[in-house]
C-alpha cells in the first residue's frame, strides 16, 4: 500500500466507488451524482491549498483516498475504501501512512454510529470518542473521534 497525490485521473473510480449502495449505508451519506461529485473534487478538494489528498494505491490499482480540511473550526480526516478492498487492513494502513504527512493535532473525525469498521480503523490509529450520542436514538448519529498529540 502506498499513498500519492490525487490526480485527475483517479476522479473517475473515486466516482465508482462512492455509487455503491453499501458503502452508502455505512457512511450515512448519498452517492452524488457524476457531474456534483466531479465539480466538488475539482472546486472544493483538489484546490484546497490547506487540505492534504492522498490516492492509496495497491498494487498499483487506485483503491480508495485519504483527505484532510478544515471545517467548523476543526480540522478533519476522512477516508473512501472501494468495497472490494473492505477487510483487508488497507483503511488502517493508508490513515497510518497518511497521520505521518498530516500532522495537526487534534485531528477530528465524524462517523456514524454503525459504522463500526470505521470506528475501528480510527482507533487503530490512536483516535479516541469524544463525543458519543445516546445508542437509542432514532436517527443515524455521528460518533466524534479526536487523535491528539
């Protein structure tokens, strides 16, 4: 596993793996249509200065990407594994390579209460809850995951 910078070329099977409805569910968030996912990676991602991007790479097939930015005062990671990649220990590795390049500290994640494969992952990286919604909430609640130091 490697990581590298984002090319534009890599925007295409990112698209691919944002459609798949499981993936979707886990992330609690809606696959975008080619030409909105297309233009907030061009306009938002790909042009933020502050942010860091990163396309992991396995043997040299683009799997997936890990992003840094800051929002709302914080700033963020986050992270998009193709589903066929999913348990195989490329999330971890990937965030482990990526916290050497990205070094602001705290470091803040949200991600859904569910989505315990991802909790998982953050905390293999030394990511510690934060902030943790009531299990019997009806909604989809975001868990808060901060790595300090």
């Amino acid at each position: 596993m490697t990581l590298r910078e984002v090319l534009e070329e890599d925007l295409p099977i990112f698209f691919e793996h944002q459609q798949e409805p499981e993936a979707n569910r886990m992330a609690d968030f809606p696959a975008r249509a080619r030409d909105a996912f297309m233009e907030h990676w061009r306009t938002k991602v790909l042009v933020n200065a502050r942010g860091q991007k990163k396309t992991i790479v396995v043997g040299g097939r683009v799997v997936g990407n890990v992003v840094s930015w800051e929002q709302g005062g914080q700033r963020l990671v986050g992270y998009w594994v193709g589903r066929d990649h999913w348990g195989q220990g490329i999330a971890t590795a990937a965030l482990r390579e990526f916290l050497k390049h990205e070094t602001t500290r705290p470091l803040h994640a949200h991600v859904v209460r569910h989505n315990l494969g991802s909790i998982r992952v953050l905390e293999k990286c030394g990511f510690r809850t934060v902030d943790d919604p009531p299990a019997d909430s009806v909604e989809p609640e975001e868990v808060l995951l901060r790595l300090d130091g």
